[in-house]
C-alpha cells in the first residue's frame, strides 16, 4: 500500500468511529409497556406427565422515546438491573446513538442497551405565537 492509500483508509477508519459515537438525546416519553403471557408448566415429581398447567408471567418492560437530531426514536427496552423505568424522566439528556434498526442507550451504570426501532418521525419545529 502506497502512503496515499494509508491516509484515505485511516480517514473512512475515523469517519465510521465518528459514526458510532454516543449523541446526547433528550427523553420524550418513558412508560411502563410490560407484558403479560402465560408459560405452559406441568408436574413430572411424580415421573408421570399429566396435563398442562398455565403460570402467569409478566414481561417487565419500559417503552423509550427519545430526540436525537431532529428524529424522535421509540423503542422497547427490558427492565433489569441494568435499566428501571425510575432511571429516566421526559426532559432528561441520556447518551444514545442509532445503529442500523436499531437504538443504543447508556444506562445510568454505563451499560449500553440496544433495542429495535419501532417508530420514528421528524419533530416538527413549533412556530412561537405572533404577538
């Protein structure tokens, strides 16, 4: 490879590390969006296999929209350790990026969160009032 050939692969190299940096995105919603299904059990202490029983289970997870240049992202995001729906208020700034379909978070312990888009739309500028 010629000295021409390094420069031009060490500046596509930082246009893409550029890419993937973390932008600070404000929270525009953050609610409860928890699932609740049911998981099929069945008794085998006996070594018999009698019938089916159905146990409740609940799916906890918060739903997060939030702007990032000018785009408003939604996704659904699994309640851990990691992530509680009480870490984030609408007005807050996290830091997030979007990476293909989908959306990356910085939780409050550092741990980043990925999760599909399921909506985006243009923030529309709202135009202040004629006084």
């Amino acid at each position: 490879m010629n000295r021409n050939h390094i420069v031009v692969l060490l500046f596509v190299l930082s246009a893409l590390c550029q890419a993937a940096d973390f932008k600070p995105a404000r929270v525009l919603e953050i609610r409860d969006a928890s699932e609740v299904g049911a998981n099929t059990v069945s008794d085998s202490s006996e070594g018999l296999s009698g019938a089916p029983g159905f146990v409740p289970a609940v799916l906890s997870r918060c739903r997060i929209a939030v702007a990032i240049d000018k785009t408003s992202y939604t996704a659904v995001y699994p309640v851990n350790k990691h992530l509680k729906i009480t870490d984030f208020s609408p007005g807050d700034f996290i830091s997030a990026r979007i990476e293909g379909n989908k959306l990356v978070i910085k939780t409050l312990d550092g741990k980043e969160m990925k999760s599909k888009i399921v909506s985006h739309e243009l923030i529309q500028a709202t135009a202040s009032p004629a006084k």
